[in-house]
C-alpha cells in the first residue's frame, strides 16, 4: 500500500512528482477517452419514444441495420437536413439529424394513412 503522511491507503495517490511514464499513460488514457467519447457522441441514438414503438410494434433492428441507419444519418446531415424520414426494408424512422436521435419507428405495412408531416427529406437505407 502506498503511504500519504504515514498513513497506508488502498490507492495509488497522485501527486506532482510521477515519473514521466506515468504522465504518458494518463495523456494516453485521456486521449483514448476523448476518441472513444467522440465516437459514441457520433452514434445514432434511439429515445424513449421510439424504443416503446420498436418494441410495441415488435421491429427489431440487426447491427447491419443500425449502420445503415447511421449512413443515412451521415447523407441527410451533409445535406443540411433536420428532420428526416429514413426508410429501410419495411420500416420507416423519424430521426433528428442534428441530434442524431431516433424520434419514432414504425413498420410500413401498419401505417394506416402512410402521411408523415414535419419531415424535410426522406432517406432510402
């Protein structure tokens, strides 16, 4: 155990006199925090909302399909959209671009009128 003022404590203090491999790990560590922080903001997100809907209406989404919905995120995003209707298969997702977030999801086949408002394009995934 390491010693602060004599007294033993169950960690590793840090304190200003670390050697300068240690300093490298912790920039290392904190780059790779930054990285992977970054990655997860890029993700597409699903709300409350639309996880009650997938599960209501019993759509279920593959890893292959997450990661088209995110290549129609990234399409719609560098087209300047906001809220946009994505199109997969038979399903069809409001998502908010700028937020990548999921809003709603439903199958194709039980949309009654097949109207969708406040959308400002569509994406075919």
């Amino acid at each position: 155990m390491a010693e602060i003022n004599g007294i033993s404590v169950p960690f590793i203090p840090i304190v200003g006199n670390e050697s300068s491999s240690t300093a490298k790990v912790r920039t290392s560590q904190a780059s790779d925090f930054g990285t992977i922080f970054q990655e997860e903001l890029e993700k597409v997100k699903f709300s409350n909302h639309a996880l009650k809907r997938l599960e209501s209406r019993n759509i279920q989404l593959s890893d292959t399909q997450i990661s088209k919905i995110q290549n129609a995120v990234e399409k719609a995003e560098s087209k300047g959209s906001i809220d946009s209707l994505v199109m997969m298969d038979n399903t069809a997702l409001i998502v908010n671009i700028p937020n990548k977030t999921v809003v709603t999801a439903m199958s194709i086949d039980e949309q009654g009128d097949n109207v969708f408002t406040n959308i400002d394009s569509v994406v075919f995934a």
